[in-house]
C-alpha cells in the first residue's frame, strides 16, 4: 500500500465504517496519522487490471512490548462492489503470507458477530475463535458491541 492508493482506501474504509459492521472508528484517519500506527507492519491492496483498488488489508501492532514483537491485528476491507468475488480471500492470504516473513507468528482479529462474512472468511484461512468481548465498546448509536476474538498462529515461525 502507498500514499498514492490511500485515496481509495479511504473510500472503501469509510464504507465499512457506515456498515456499522466493521469498526468502532468513527472517522477515516489521515495516511499519515493510518501510516503512522502500523509499526512498520505490513499492508496491502489488492487491484484489477485497470489498477482500481478493490480492497485492502492492513496488521497493527497489539502492542509497543517486545515480547509482542511478533503478534499484529488485521483489518481487511473489500470495496461494497465486490464482494463474493474472492478478493478478501486473495487479501488476507497474501497478508499472511507477508506477515510470516515479517516474522509475525500470530494473527490476531477482533470481528463483529454480525459479520459473518468476515467470519467465514477467517476460520475458513485457519482462524480460530478464541474468545468473546462482551460489550467491548459502544457504538455511536449508542448500542453495546460484542467482538469475536479470533487468531491465526503460523506454522513455520515462532515455534521454538
């Protein structure tokens, strides 16, 4: 991902932020202010043969510890145009990808119950759940929010 693909990629996050189904932000950040709480970690786009950005997918840091060195936080937002179409598939498998030679060995993300797509499409990559936050944070509706807490270990790095 670069500056020159954030345009787009504000685009498609501020969709998923008005699903209501996908975040707790209210607001798209700036790129710096996005760039900035990476940590270095990995990000992608995915694009058509016209260079369109369809989706992208992002890790953050869980934590600034260095004992956590290795455990990052996905986000991935697919464009509301093209969904069903395998593009979050090929996202979060190429996110992997890059995270293992990044020398991240865990995966973690916190998913709404509500979507389920986004559930599919983790436990289908080897997520698994590993807990719910009950109430975690509240919405700007006012309502309470559950999150599925799900998680990927490699299984090439980080096993001794």
């Amino acid at each position: 991902m670069s500056a020159a693909d954030w345009p787009a990629v504000a685009r498609i996050y501020a969709a998923g932020i008005r699903t209501g189904e996908a975040t707790f932000e209210r607001d798209v950040p700036t790129w710096e202010r996005w760039l900035a709480s990476r940590g270095g970690f990995p990000s992608i786009v995915a694009k058509d043969s016209t260079k369109e950005v369809l989706g992208w997918a992002a890790l953050t840091p869980v934590s600034q510890r260095e004992v956590y060195r290795g455990v990052g936080a996905v986000s991935i937002y697919v464009d509301p145009d093209h969904t069903g179409e395998g593009v979050g598939r090929a996202l979060l498998s190429a996110l992997l990808q890059a995270a293992e030679q990044a020398g991240i060995w865990t995966v973690e993300a916190g998913i709404f119950p509500e979507n389920r797509q986004s559930v599919r499409l983790h436990e289908a990559l080897g997520f698994r759940l590993v807990g719910v936050r009950e109430r975690l944070g509240q919405m700007p509706d006012g309502r309470w929010q559950d999150v599925l807490l799900y998680e990927r270990r490699s299984e090439t790095i980080g096993l001794d």
